[in-house]
C-alpha cells in the first residue's frame, strides 16, 4: 500500500511525538490511568514544568486527552490505539 499525502505527512508526526523519550515515559506513566501534572512529575522525578510542556506536545497529536475538575487538569491517554501502539513499539524492542 502506497503512503500518500497528507496521510504521510501526519503519521511521520506521530512518530516525531513519540520519538521524545520523556513523552514516552509519560505514555507509561498514564497507562496505570488519569493523572495530574504534579502526579506524573513525582513519578518520573521531573518538573511540573517540564511534563507540562511535553504534555502539550502529546495533546496536540491527540496521543493524551485532558479533563479539567475544578482548577486540577487530569491527564490520560486519548484512546486504546495510544495504548497499543505504546506496547507494540515495546515489543519491537524487546524482541532483538
């Protein structure tokens, strides 16, 4: 199957965003479930900073959705597609 545009374009930016390997940790961390910002910078020892600007990054290609309750943003992963495309790359590497 021949990759076309834009459908090229957009899947090279997904690989882009997934290609940090600070969003990759954060895809990790939200695979237990919905988080806020100083919940996923306490498990990965970073910045609220830090994880804030990359949350933005993996919300702008729809890999992370956010709920706001209150003035608490929570965080999770967009869909089961995130989820598998996480664990499929993880297979990958694993594997040799």
């Amino acid at each position: 199957m021949l990759l076309k545009e834009p459908t090229s374009t957009h899947l090279a930016d997904l690989f882009s965003a997934l290609s940090d390997p600070t969003r990759l940790r954060i895809i990790s961390v939200l695979l237990e479930g919905e988080m806020n910002v100083g919940e996923i910078a306490a498990r990965l020892e970073m910045t609220e900073s830090a994880v804030s600007h990359q949350l933005r990054g993996l919300r702008q290609m729809k890999l992370v959705r956010a709920r706001k309750d209150g003035r608490q943003v929570y965080y999770a992963l967009d869909d089961d597609h995130v989820t598998k495309l996480y664990r499929m790359g993880l297979e990958h590497v694993e594997h040799g």
